[in-house]
C-alpha cells in the first residue's frame, strides 16, 4: 500500500509535465517525443529485458554477488540505450543536436529503470520514494524550461537527462546499502547470459509492441500519433502507478508470501482506478479540453482507452502473480519462466500484426485511434488468459470476488458521476481547471466512501494501516 500510495504521489508530480507538454508541444514535437519517450526507450531496454528479470530475481533472493553484476548489466545498458535512442531520432528525420539528446535521454532513462529494478528488490519503500523524487525533479525541470524558457521539445528531453541522472545517482546509494554479500560477479553475468534465452521471447515481445507508433506514422501521420498520446496521456499515468505499485507482488512471493494475502492488493487497486477511470470516461470533452482543445476531436476514443486501461491493470497484477510464483536460480526456474515469456510473444506478435493490418486499412481520424485502442485492449486480454493457464495455482473463479467488486465499483460510480453537473468546457486551462476541480473532489469523496462501505476487505487494510500507524 506505501508503494502504491507513494507512486500515486508521483503520478500527481508528473500530471503538471504531462500537461505542459501537450500543451506547449506541437502536435509534430509531441509525437516525436512520445513515440522517444514511451516506444523508444522500450527498444533501448534491450538488455533490460534480456537480462533484467534474472537481476530483479537473483537480488530478491539475496544471492552474493547479484548487486555487482547488476552494475555491470545497467553500464552495458546505458550505451546500447544511447546508440538505440540516436538511431530511432534519425529515423523519425531530426537535427543532430536533437538526435545526440535523444541518445543521452534514453539512456539516462534506462539507467534509471535499471536502479530501480535493483532497488524494487531490495529496498521496496525506498523503490517508490525515488519515483517521487525524480518525477519531482523532471516535473520541475520541464515547466522550468518548456513552459516559462519556451524550450520546447529540446526541453523536454534535457529534463530526463538531468532527472534520470540524479535519481540513478540516488538510487544507487540507496541500494548498495542493502545489497547481497559480495561475491565473484562473472559467474553470475554468465548464468544470466546462458540463460538469457529465458526472456528472448519477451524481449522480442516487447520490441514488436514498441513498433506501434512507428507503423502509425507510417500510415496515419504525426496527427494520429500526436492524439493518441494525448488522449491517453491521463490513463497512462494512472497505469504507470499501478503497474510500479503491483510489481512488488512478484518481490513478495518471491520471498515467501501468501498468494491469498497478494490477491487483497489487486481489490485496493481496483477501488482506487474504477472510480477514476468513470469520471474520465464520463466527461471526455472536459478532460480533452484540459488536456488541449485541439484534441477535442479525439473524444469517442476516451471510453474504450478507460477499457483498456481497466484490463491492461488486471494483466499487471495478474503477471506478476505469476512470475512471483516460480521460485529459484536460473537453472530451476528456467523452463517456467519461459513459458511465460512465450505467453508474451504470442500475444504481442497478435498486436504487432493486428495493429500493422487495422492501420493499413482504417483511414486516419477518430476510428484509427479506436482501432489503436481495441488492438491494445485484445493484447491485455490474451495476456491475461495466459497467464491464469499458465500458473496452476490461479483460476478464473480465483478473480470472482474482484470480477464482482470491479461491477459493483463501476456502477457505483457511474451513478455518483451521474450527480455531477458541468457548464461548457473553457479553452483556457486553469479556467478549465477550476470548472472541474471541486466536482471531481466531490466525486472522488463520495465515491470512495461508499467503496469502503461496502468493502470489508478495504475496511480490515484501512484498520490496519490505522493501527500500525498509531
């Protein structure tokens, strides 16, 4: 709960960034930087994700020498992250001063997400506690030199240089105070390299979903990459919070928890995102006219991205229940994981064709970020189905009780968003802001209090963190 409680404080640090960007961007420069930031970083974790499941696994079990050879992966990682982020700027046709920052943004990124997958072992407070600091800083940074310098895009992509090297800086002092014991490292980096077949799968995965964007601009245009993102811009830091704050159910059964007791974190999960995603869902029009009115005509696919947002959480969870369930070195868990890492091929390969084909055929506009959406939504789902048949110890009446709790949330919320009354949206974003303030507090007040009404098991966690605290 401190992890997701801290990661939401990071997710409202980086809502004044995310905003500013969409707004002070071009629609041209914000594609550019989203298709950099959220597809192109996924190709420059290559040897993240070759290599950094078993980093993750071998420090949560503590074995010696896990924390050095860690070290050793996150440099290799950094310089691959720089060469892929300089490659995918020149392919999208921008200056050389823009594309050498592009490699030093990716890469600071990625030295950024390999501490952290470090620290996610092994000191888990503090885990969540640097995603606050360096969404703090990075938030600063780009209202500092987007919005008041005017900046722009070059800006932007100075604020996760600075960011990302003070937080990787931070990260790594707090983790070597609770590393492994020390011991040889080669002997480790070779085993995970002998068995870095393991997360082939799931690396090849992850690059063909990466490819998304890029298809897009091929066929659809900068326009509806740009709103794309855009519109998904408030989903996708809600999904970035639970997806930090659920990873740490694989730590936890990693070292030896009850799944049972796992499974009460995916119903706070849910009470917390339902009753967001509805109030989104349920005023397209004044969340895009806070976003930025020029993409207002984007709105019908407001709905089926609050869907996906929805299953894509369940996936999350449910993935790293599965993970977290198969337990050992390498060579014991080798043959699990993989068919795991398979399940993620399979499905993003679904993706990766289906995306390629929609855009090839759907011309752009409103139906072409449907279709985007529909395609990524069919990708969580798959996802999920894997993963209850791939793990013996899950089934689908194990997500019963949160199948119900996820109807009962929904309509709940649904008839409180019913109460809420609006004027026209505002151009302007503070007005806009003020129009929208006190009822979402309303609402999410409201809202959240008959959950926990009707919840026993929120109740018992509420009770709990009460008593604990006092």
């Amino acid at each position: 709960m401190v992890r997701i409680v801290g990661n939401l404080i990071a997710l409202l640090i980086n809502i004044a960034a995310a905003f500013v960007l969409v707004r002070r961007l071009s629609p041209s420069d914000y594609a550019f930087y989203q298709t950099l930031t959220k597809r192109g970083t996924w190709i420059g974790s290559l040897i993240v994700l070759l290599l950094g499941g078993w980093i993750y696994r071998y420090n949560a079990q503590r074995i010696p020498g896990s924390w050095e050879a860690s070290i050793v992966i996150s440099l290799l990682s950094i310089l691959y992250a720089f060469s892929s982020g300089l490659l995918i700027a020149y392919y999208l046709h921008v200056s050389m001063y823009i594309a050498l920052l592009s490699g030093l943004a990716v890469s600071a990124f990625i030295a950024y997400v390999m501490i952290r997958q470090v620290l996610n072992a092994l000191r888990p407070v503090r885990y969540a506690f640097l995603a606050i600091i360096y969404r703090l800083l990075y938030t600063s940074l780009i209202v500092l030199l987007v919005y008041f310098i005017g900046y722009g895009v070059a800006g932007a992509l100075w604020s996760i240089v600075a960011a990302g090297a003070v937080a990787s800086f931070l990260g790594y002092t707090w983790g070597k105070r609770a590393k492994p014991p020390a011991s040889r490292w080669t002997g480790i980096v070779r085993e995970w390299i002998r068995h870095s077949f393991v997360f082939l799968p799931s690396t090849i995965a992850q690059i063909l979903a990466s490819l998304d964007a890029l298809i897009a601009y091929h066929f659809w245009g900068s326009r509806i990459v740009a709103a794309f993102f855009a519109t998904l811009m408030i989903f996708s830091l809600i999904r970035e919070s639970i997806s930090a704050g659920a990873s740490y159910v694989a730590t936890y059964l990693l070292q030896g928890g009850e799944e049972e007791k796992s499974l009460q974190g995916l119903v706070a999960l849910l009470a917390l995102t339902i009753p967001l995603l509805v109030f989104v869902a349920s005023y397209p029009t004044h969340i895009l006219y806070l976003i930025n009115p020029h993409y207002a005509w984007a709105k019908p696919v407001i709905a089926f991205h609050a869907i996906y947002t929805l299953i894509a959480m369940f996936e999350t969870y449910i993935a790293s229940i599965a993970s977290g369930s198969i337990k050992g070195r390498a060579r014991e868990s080798a043959g699990k994981l993989l068919r795991l890492t398979s399940l993620a091929l399979i499905t993003r390969v679904t993706y990766f064709v289906l995306i390629t084909v929609l855009a090839a055929t759907i011309t752009a506009g409103s139906s072409a970020l449907i279709a985007w959406s529909v395609s990524l939504a069919t990708m969580s789902l798959l996802s999920i189905i894997g993963y209850i048949e791939l793990t013996p110890s899950l089934s689908y009446t194990t997500f019963k009780r949160h199948i119900i709790l996820l109807t009962i949330y929904t309509i709940l919320s649904c008839l409180v968003a019913r109460l809420v009354r609006l004027p026209p949206p505002a151009q302007h974003f503070f007005a806009e802001a003020k129009i929208l303030a006190l009822p979402f507090i309303e609402y999410v007040v409201i809202t959240y209090i008959i959950i926990v009404l009707v919840t026993p098991e929120l109740r018992q966690m509420l009770k709990h963190v009460l008593k604990n605290i006092a």
